[in-house]
C-alpha cells in the first residue's frame, strides 16, 4: 500500500482555512505543501522551448550548484517547512552525488516527493526510485524524430534512450515492489497538439499521469494557444477522461484554469523555490524576486519574513501566469471541493470506465514549432490583452506560435535575473 501523506494532508487543510478565513495585510503567505529545489541548472538536452527565464538555455548556465554537504543542509531547512519535496533542475542525474541526495531524502521523510527527469541517464541511477512518490518525466512526443527535433541536439537517438528507460524504471518497480507512480509532462505549442493527443494515449496504455503544460512565454501563456479551439477540445478530452478514472495529473479546475487561460487566486508559496546555490524566492519565480539564501538565513519561515521586508505582501498580480507549479497548488486551496475529490483518487480503489477519446483530425504538414529565437520574440503579454487584440484583428499567424503583432516589433526584452549567483561545485 502506498504510504499516505498524512503532514501534506494536514499542511493542506491549514491553508485552506487560512485562505478562507484569514485576515491581515498578507493573508495570501500560506505555508509550503511541496517545496521545489533545483539541484542543477545544467542540463544535457537543449529543448526547443525550455530557458531559465533570462533567456538562457540551460545547458549554457555556468554551473552554480552547492557542495553535497550544503545541498543537504538545504534540504534539512526546507524539511522543518514542507511536508512535500520536488527535485528538479536543469537535469538532476547530471550531479555525481544524486544517489547520496534521494538517500538524504528519504532519510528526511519527506511526503510526497516528487522528482523531474528527462530520463535519459535514469538507467544509471535506479536506487534512487526507492526514495520518491512520483517520478515525472518529460516527453512531448512519441514520435521520436519529432521529439529528437525538439530536444535539439542533432544527434538522434535521445526519445528512443528515454522510452527504454521509462521501461526499465517500470521493470525495476515491479521487481522491487516499489510504490511509486508515472507522471509524464508534455510542453504543448499550438503546432504539436496531436502529439499531446499521442502522448496521452500512451499514458492512457501505460496508466501513467499525465500533464499537460502549455507553453509559457516569460510569464504569459504562448498565445497561439490562447482561445485557440483545439487546444480546448484537447483539455475538455482530457477532463471527460479523467472523470472516468484516468490518470490525470492535477485537480479539474486547474484544467479549466489553462483551457481557456482565466484568472485565478494565486498561493504562490505553496511551492517555493529554491535555486541550487540556495536562494529563495519570495513570492514566487515568474516575479523574479529573492527573499535571501536560505543558508545563509537558516530558516525557511525567517526568509519569507525578510522576503516581505523586501518586496512586501504577495501581491494580487491577476494571476494570468499560468504555470503548472502554481496553478494546480492555488486552484486546490481556492477550490477545496477539488483538491479533497485528488485525494480520493488517491486513497480510493479506481474505477476505470471505458475511454473512448473523440480526437480531431490531425493538422495536415505536421508542422514544428519555431526555433528557440523565435520563440523568444513571441509576445509575452496577459491571455485578455491578446484576446483585446485579436478581436481588434491586430494579430498575424493567429493560433500558431509564429504570431505576430501587425505593424509592431513586439521583440519582448530578455527577463533579467536580479541576484548574482554564488558558484560552487562538489
């Protein structure tokens, strides 16, 4: 039986309450549920679409990460605030001492954690599967030419090396009797909607979760999307499915949240982040702004104290970012009805009803989505002003990810970081 998250459930429960029925000037500061660490930015794929926010591709950011003993005792901090942990980067099995990392965090206890990968080198570093809750992987298509043109390495092989070791990480479970569940995320631009649709029924043949992550432009939703129908009757397949016990990965109002890119309350501190050299943001990391180094500091509650020194309340920014981290997080504390039916998925036995998913015709081409510099100079502006714009007929190339402004520039500057990284290595 899979253990059940008891602390997470309990930590849950609070920020409803408090989100329901605090008071103050900063009511929307709850605390931590699944605390997110980078533990690299370096990375060995050079995806398409995939930055660290300033314009960098993350196999170009200087290594900045901490010695093991000090990522340790980030993740010893960052255990006396969370319940849950998510280990990401850049590509984490890229660190040589990952192994003695998820061996520390199982030690912590930490519940539930989850742990981002391309999986590309998974094969190497099973032990660590017996440490985790959820092992997410990326794949945005089945199709490995596809996927290989949007990893972007122009060597090849990489999708076929990923979809063996999601096997022999499924292997390796049965064979340990682990515990662990799949959740493959998908990158969707408007050009590789079908493969999301392919995507999905693999999940649906493997019974995996499933994510399905719009593209983000600096902070916006890519606005080919925005509005865009087949982007919504992709999301509405996928709720009909869920319903009827698919795995699905994120409660359903989140799924409505970027089907069709509203506003939300967002919580953003429900998932922190903290970069590999120990800084942490307040709120959040599409605001670009940093409480400290939680090192240095020592407590995760006294960093958001001085977080708030700094930068002040959370402020209410109209919540039109629309990422994943945030939107599945707020929308379970603004929607308990939600976030309680996830955790009777969880606990309850399935009952999975036939699926028979009404997939539309597939774009006739099979385009790809531009290179990474065009996709840099998309507009980067809320879902309601490209709305406002196109009932304006002020947009070019409408529902792709080539769509321009007519007779503007729109070459959206590069989000500047605001801290100087601290280098170290192990």
């Amino acid at each position: 039986m899979r253990r059940i998250p008891y602390q997470f459930l309990l930590r849950y429960t609070a920020n409803v309450i408090r989100a329901r029925y605090g008071r103050g000037q900063n009511k929307k500061l709850v605390k931590p549920m699944i605390a997110g660490l980078y533990v690299t930015m370096k990375c060995n794929f050079r995806c398409t679409y995939c930055d660290d926010g300033s314009g960098l591709m993350y196999p170009d950011i200087p290594e900045q990460r901490l010695k093991t003993d000090k990522t340790i005792e980030v993740l010893e901090i960052l255990a006396r605030a969370s319940p849950g942990l998510n280990i990401t980067g850049g590509e984490p099995t890229l660190r040589p001492d990952i192994e003695e990392i998820f061996d520390n965090i199982g030690r912590l206890k930490f519940s539930p954690v989850t742990f981002n990968t391309n999986a590309f080198l998974l094969d190497k570093h099973l032990p660590i599967l017996h440490n985790i809750d959820y092992l997410v992987i990326s794949l945005d298509s089945p199709h490995d030419e596809r996927s290989d043109d949007l990893i972007n390495l122009s060597k090849g092989g990489q999708t076929a090396r990923v979809k063996r070791n999601i096997q022999v990480a499924k292997d390796y479970r049965r064979e340990q009797k682990l515990k662990f569940d799949f959740i493959i995320n998908t990158v969707i631009f408007p050009e590789t909607i079908d493969d999301a649709w392919d995507v999905f029924e693999y999940c649906l043949e493997n019974d995996f979760y499933w994510t399905p992550m719009p593209y983000i432009v600096g902070k916006y939703p890519n606005p080919g999307l925005i509005d865009n129908p087949r982007w919504q009757q992709l999301i509405d397949e996928v709720m009909l499915a869920k319903r009827k016990g698919a795995r699905v990965y994120g409660n359903l109002e989140a799924l409505r949240t970027i089907r069709d890119f509203k506003r939300f309350e967002c919580y953003p501190t429900t998932h922190p982040i903290v970069y590999p050299h120990g800084d942490i943001y307040y709120p959040c990391s599409p605001l670009n702004l940093v409480a400290g180094n939680l090192l240095e500091i020592g407590d995760y509650f006294k960093a958001m104290e001085l977080g708030e020194q700094k930068h002040g309340p959370i402020p209410y920014c109209d919540a039109r970012c629309h990422v994943g981290c945030y939107t599945e997080g707020s929308t379970a504390v603004t929607h308990p009805e939600e976030g309680i039916g996830e955790v009777i998925r969880y606990l309850a036995p399935r009952r999975k009803k036939p699926i028979d998913l009404q997939r539309p015709d597939r774009l006739a081409g099979a385009p790809m989505p531009p290179p990474f510099d065009e996709l840099r100079a998309l507009p980067s502006l809320p879902p309601d002003t490209i709305r406002q714009l196109r009932r304006e007929g002020k947009l070019d190339n409408d529902f792709t990810s080539r769509v321009r402004i007519k007779g503007e520039e729109n070459l959206m500057p590069p989000i500047q970081l605001t801290r100087e990284p601290v280098f170290a290595t192990t």
